[in-house]
C-alpha cells in the first residue's frame, strides 16, 4: 500500500512539473502586434507598419527617409519606394503610405504634412 502510494505522488508529481512548465514556456513566448502579422489570408492586410508623427512641414519620403534606409525608383510621378530597412516589395506585396489613416494618392515625395500628422507605412498584400 505504502508503494501504491508513493508512486502516486510521484506521478502527480511529475504531472504538475510537466503541466506547470508547459504553461510558464507559453507565458514566455513573445506576443506579436496585429501589425507585423504576416498578410497571407485576406488582401489588404498589413504585413508591417511604421508609423512617425510630423513635427514640421515635411513631405512623408523626407520624413521617412530621416530614420530608415531606404532603396527607390525615381519617376516622373515621383520617388516609388523599392525597400525599407532592405525590406523589398515582392510580387503581391509593397510599401505603401497613409496620412492620417488615409491613403497616399500621389508620390510620397509630393506629398507634404502638417505638424501632427501621423504617417504610416504599410507592407501590404494585394490580390491581383
């Protein structure tokens, strides 16, 4: 009986170091933000976002350009944005900007902001 027993508490021994130490590996894993979720299920879907507020009236490719390496291709429209950080467009997928939670409409370099503007850059999938 008294073996019964003492190999009963050392399975429930065993039990609650297995069950605990699931849990802390679980707790430890770091958390993604929903913005560098990869875009792969629905179009439209931000893959990365870099965001900077405007100080001063500055268009959103020089405001960009200050923090982050960038490679473009110049145009007659404009400076089209290559890379971030050696982050490249690929098929399906490109940098893309906002202003205030509206989306760019001309070449980032034409565009210029108001103090307080929150620009965003978005790594966005899009269907074809």
């Amino acid at each position: 009986m008294t073996q019964t027993l003492r190999l009963f508490g050392i399975l429930f021994i065993i039990a609650l170091l297995v069950i605990s130490g699931c849990s802390k590996k679980q707790e430890a894993e770091p958390k993604v933000e929903t913005t560098t979720e990869l875009a792969e299920e629905e179009s439209n879907k931000d893959s990365l976002v870099l965001e900077m507020i405007s100080e001063d009236s500055i268009s959103v490719f020089d405001l960009l350009d200050q923090k982050h390496d960038l490679e473009i291709k110049k145009s007659a429209m404009g400076a089209f944005i290559i890379a971030i950080d050696s982050i490249k467009n690929s098929e399906g997928i490109f940098w893309v900007y906002s202003v205030n939670g509206k989306m760019g409409q001309m070449a980032s370099d034409n565009y210029f902001t108001k103090p307080g503007d929150t620009v965003r850059w978005h790594f966005q999938f899009f269907n074809k």
